[in-house]
C-alpha cells in the first residue's frame, strides 16, 4: 500500500466515508493493495496545460510591450504598460492551479485484489467500484520518475460517460470512454500491482459490473493486455 497521508482527506467534504475513498468497509476476504492521488503540480501541468497557457500570455504580454514600443512609447513606459496588465494573467494561471489542486485534493484512488476504486468529484462526489473482471485492458503512461497516468479499458458492455469521468478520462476517447488515474507519483508500481491482481482474478468468476454511489456531502497507442502491461510506453 502507498503511504498516502489520509490527513489529506480528513476535511467535512469526506466524512460520510466509512475508510478513506471507500462508499463502505472493504468486505471480508478483500485485501487493500494501494491508495493515491494525483500529484496538484502534474494535474495542473497534463490536465490543465498551465505551462502552454503560461507560454501563451506570455506572447501576448511580449507582443503588447514591442507594440507600445513600435507606437512611439519609450522602453520605461512600454515596460510600465505591461505591467500593469500582468495581473490579469496571473490571476488564470492561479484560478488553472486552484483547479489542479480541488482535484488532487477531492480524488481518492483505490486498489485491492478484487476491483479498483474511484472517488472523484469537486462538487459531486462520485465512487466508481469497477471490478477487476470487468477490465479488460490497461495503458500505462509513465515518466522516468515513474510517475504518470493509467487507463483502463472495461469490457464490452460496461461504459462510463466521459462527462462523467472528466478528468479522469483518457483524453478523446469519447466513444468508448476509458476511467484513467490519472498523475499519480507511483502509477510504474500501480500497473504491477493491478497486472498481479488481474491476472490472479482469472481464475475466480468475474463477477459485478461497473457501479457508482453519488453522495453530496454536507458541509498513444492502443492500450495493452494486462498481462504485458508492464511493457507499456513511456510518457
């Protein structure tokens, strides 16, 4: 299991869970194999593409300095005229990083040897209970650091609404949705631990379908057959 600080999930908006990220106790016989979150700095950079924002009022902030220069202002008051506007730009790059960080904050991934669990939601908090019977392939996107996003793609019949999932989506898979955990520190350890639970379940019955419990609270490449999934691309 990660060493996920649950401390991070102890505000009003979770108390109703019964266990960190689960709608309920894990049964008897069902073993908790990791927990973990996306990291605030990566959803803000993958999800939210804050750096090719930052890039773009960037341009705009250089064009509007060289367009007051080329008017006739002098360098001190282009430069001065930019700066006034600067804010304006660093308050959407401030809103786009609060965004990342409502997600990380209210995202709360699950494994265990029978299914995986996800509690999303900044507003609606929604648990997706989806067993491992029901996975029918899985993609792994890593960085060096081993960090990064995993895709699942569930069996024929099962089907998550990609509004619903957002943004724990693999993007553009509108179609056929895939859930996707995404930017989470040990995702490299995650897809063995999922590829070992997998394939020990194939001797079980698959059992159970994909299933949610909404509670408000008070307050690439094709993806890969589990069994060669720690052969997956990198990010």
């Amino acid at each position: 299991m990660s060493g996920l600080d649950h401390k991070h999930f102890s505000g009003p908006e979770h108390g109703w869970e019964p266990e960190p990220g689960l709608p309920e106790r894990l049964p008897a016989g069902e073993t908790l194999l990791w927990q973990g979150a996306p990291e605030v700095t990566r959803v803000a950079q993958r999800v939210f593409h804050i750096r090719a924002v930052a890039l773009y009022f960037g341009v705009l902030l250089l064009w509007k300095l060289l367009a007051d220069w080329h008017d006739g202002a002098s360098p001190a008051d282009a430069l001065l005229g930019t700066l006034k506007v600067l804010p304006l730009p660093l308050a959407g790059l401030a809103m786009l990083y609060g965004l990342a960080a409502a997600v990380a904050r209210t995202t709360l991934y699950t494994l265990t040897d029978r299914r995986l669990v996800m509690r999303i939601g900044m507003v609606l908090t929604v648990t997706y209970n989806i067993p491992l019977g029901q996975v029918a392939a899985a993609d792994l996107r890593a960085d060096a650091d081993g960090a990064g996003d995993l895709s699942l793609r569930l069996v024929d019949g099962q089907r998550i609404a990609y509004a619903h999932l957002w943004p724990h989506a693999r993007p553009w898979r509108l179609a056929r949705p895939e859930p996707m955990l995404r930017c989470v520190a040990d995702a490299k350890r995650l897809a063995q631990l999922l590829s070992a639970a997998w394939a020990a379940r194939q001797t079980a019955p698959a059992g159970g379908v994909v299933s949610a419990t909404s509670v408000t609270p008070d307050a690439g490449q094709a993806a890969l057959p589990l069994d060669r999934l720690a052969a997956a691309r990198p990010a």
